[in-house]
C-alpha cells in the first residue's frame, strides 16, 4: 500500500468525529446540553428528548436559495439535467453548508457521456497544493456488506483498491484496477464552505450551536418548571395517609411498608369522610421569565446568522410587509450570495470537466460561467414588473429579462422560437412556399 494511499485515508477519517457531531445537530438529535443529572433524575426518565432545531432551519434557509439556473460559454445544459444535477446540486450545497465540504466526480459513462455523481466528505477526501490550492489527488471509500473499496484519483490515473473485510480504515487494501486519466488533473471537484483561504471547510452552524444549546437549556428548564411549578399543587391537611407494601425491582414484596398519597394524582376529585379535612391549592409560578430569556438567545441567533425574527418568530404578531421582509432578510440573502461566490467557482470546474469528457479538451483552456437565480425573496409579479420596466427602457434584451425571471437556456430558446412563429403566423407567412 503506497503512502499516498494511507495519507488520503488517513484525511478521511480525520473529521469522522466532527462530522457525526454536526450531523446529530442539523438531525435534531443533539444530547440536551446544561441539565443537570439531579434534575433529570427527578423527572423519572420522562424528558427523554427537547430539540429546538436552528441549526437545520439555518442551513435550509441558505441552500434553498442556491439555485443554478444555466451556463455561459459551454453547452453543457443537456448533459446536466441528464446527470439530474438540477436536483442533486441542491444535496451538494446542503452538505457542503452542513459538514464545510461536499465533493463531485466526473467521469464517463459507458457511451461515453459525462456522468457526475454527488459525494459526501464522510467518503471522499482530497489533498492539495498548498502553493496552488488545487487538488493534487483525491479518494472515495465505501464499503458494502462483505468488503471495503476505494478509488484513489490522481492527475495520471485512477486506482482501485479493494479489502476483503468491512471496516477497513488503513490496512488490507489491495489494488483491484488501474486505468489511464487522459484528463490530466484529478476529475474530483470540491465545493468548500469558507470564507478564508486557508480553512479546509467550516460548517455553516458552527455559529449557532452553541446558542441552540442555551435555547435547549432554556426549554428545558421551562418544561420542569411547568411540571413542578408551574402546574397548580393541591394540599390536604386532616387526612390520614395510607400504607402499601414496598415491592423491589421485580414487583415482589419486600416485608416493609411505605407512605403512600391517599389521592392519586389522576383524581379529579378529593374526598375524605374527616370532619376536620381542608384542601387547597398552591398558586402556580410564572413562565414569563423563560420567554424573555428566549428572546434574547434568539436576537443573538437572528445577529450571528442573518436569519431574520420573523423565521425565528420573534418578529411580532402584526404580519410584515413584503418590502420589510425583504429588508429584514438582506443578511440572509448577502450570505446566500456570498455561497454562490465560493460555489460558483466549483461548479465551473465540474462544468470544464463535462466538456473535457464530450470534446476531448484540455479542462484547463476551457472558459465558462455559471448562472444563478436571484437569492433574494420577491413575488413573481414584482420580479416580473422590475424585469419588464428594463426591458421597455432599453437597458436588458429580451434573452436577458427571461434569464432574470428564471427560465434556463433551453426554455429561452423555445420562447424564442415560438415567438418567431406566432409572428410569422400573424404576417400570414407560409415558410413552406418560401422553399424552393
């Protein structure tokens, strides 16, 4: 096994732990943080699970937002809806915002198309030049329910690796395959969520977990403090208490006897034939204290994420106008673009890549730029009546003011077609006679 083979497999299992701490928060399934054993212990196991999930609502909040819409300078449009990247880029932004990386590969099919598949950073990883940042070779390693396998992708080849056991982290691969790379760079494309040149990745809820945990802690003092407090306690005075025998673990008795409560707590109704018997009822606490408490982790959120109060409903209880929800969402939809930004970069390389695979080019010397819808919250008829004021001012075009309102290349070609033929069917133009 080369060195190469164990430094790639060695990076991939470097985040392992990071990375199932992340997933368990963006799954909602983060273990409730600042309660101590003593009250747990005196709920009897009763508050098993609280999630208040702002980890999720922030990452689905940026990437529903990403949207590609088409490319400039390569035809690549067919075979992009072919690979359904229309639906699995979506998966590539949301991983990359969840774990700070996602890749995607790029190869042949057997006709000898592009085929791009999405990967997860839990299975690929990739070294890179650190003069030149650019990946030198990358790895995926999966395994199914008898072996382990991994492909080792460099800039000359392509190596597959098999063990014969599940498992395998650095040991007992073998080589299986090894076939040329006529590409000339690895075809393993990273998409990185970072805002600095030298991170390796940062997951976009690293801000808020902390916060989200304080907004457990809280909710969960809440519901015990509704379950002893803030729930209304009755009182008996002049009746006389009863006596069961104490059954241990197994329901057996164990000879002594124990003080019971007369009235069981599901009792509707108390009643005792003692004359002097008085009952009341205690007054319960106060929540309001929580709620404020609430709000000001969630303020704290709405300030170190850009999601605006009304997503964490905060925002009041009188509905917002359309233009202050715009206002209110600029810092969602600035980081939104910011995403594109760092996005955009990598699927210029998948499309590069895709031409390399059809025409044979060098990945290297092909120009392209990729196309996104607008991040922003608007209504269509808005967007629409914005599009149509530039239009008839003379500052877009026609193909232009269609890209704005969202229709990809190939749905501004058949507008544009059929437009063509409903003015020549209103000039009463037959093409047919005009064929010699």
């Amino acid at each position: 096994m080369t060195d190469q083979l164990t430094l790639l497999l060695e990076k991939l299992d470097e985040p392992a732990a990071r990375y199932y701490q992340l997933d368990q928060y963006y799954n909602g399934d983060s273990p409730l943080s600042f309660l101590a054993p003593e009250v747990a212990a005196s709920l009897g196991g009763r508050l098993r699970k609280v999630s208040v999930n702002i980890p999720r609502l922030l990452v689905d909040s940026i990437a529903e937002r990403l949207r590609v819409t088409s490319f400039a300078g390569v035809d690549v449009w067919g075979d992009w809806l072919r690979n359904d990247l229309d639906q699995t880029s979506h998966i590539a932004h949301r991983e990359a915002l969840v774990l700070g990386n996602s890749y995607a590969i790029v190869w042949a099919d057997q006709y000898g198309r592009p085929r791009v598949t999405i990967e997860s950073a839990k299975q690929v990883a990739a070294l890179c030049d650190p003069g030149t940042r650019t990946i030198t070779a990358a790895i995926k390693r999966w395994e199914d329910d008898k072996r382990t396998y991994a492909i080792v992708y460099g800039p000359n080849e392509i190596v597959r690796y098999e063990a014969n056991h599940t498992g395998a982290t650095t040991a007992g691969f073998k080589v299986v395959e090894s076939i040329a790379n006529p590409l000339g760079i690895p075809p393993v494309v990273r998409f990185t969520n970072t805002a600095r040149l030298l991170d390796e990745g940062r997951s976009e809820m690293t801000d808020v977990l902390d916060l989200s945990d304080a907004l457990v802690k809280l909710t969960t003092d809440m519901l015990v403090a509704s379950e002893y407090g803030a729930r209304p306690r009755r009182w008996a005075t002049g009746v006389e208490l009863t006596e069961e025998p104490e059954l241990d673990d197994d329901g057996n008795e164990t000879g002594d006897m124990v003080t019971t409560n007369p009235f069981p707590e599901t009792d509707r109704m108390l009643i005792s034939e003692a004359a002097d018997a008085k009952f009341g009822q205690l007054a319960g606490s106060d929540l309001g204290g929580y709620e404020a408490a609430t709000g000001i982790i969630m303020r704290q959120i709405s300030a170190v994420s850009g999601l605006p109060e009304h997503m964490l409903g905060i925002g009041g209880d009188n509905p917002t106008s359309a233009d202050s929800i715009r206002a209110s969402e600029a810092a969602l939809t600035a980081r939104a673009e910011a995403r594109q930004a760092q996005f955009g970069r990598s699927w210029e390389q998948v499309a590069r890549l895709m031409t390399a695979v059809t025409t044979g080019a060098d990945p290297q010397q092909v120009d392209c730029r990729v196309q996104w819808a607008d991040p922003s919250t608007r209504s269509e008829a808005q967007l629409a009546d914005a599009t149509v004021k530039l239009f008839q001012a003379g500052i877009i075009p026609a193909s232009t003011a269609l890209a704005r309102l969202g229709y990809s290349a190939d749905e501004i070609t058949e507008i544009r077609a059929a437009r063509r033929g409903e003015a020549l069917d209103a000039q009463a133009v037959d093409l047919t006679k005009l064929v010699s």
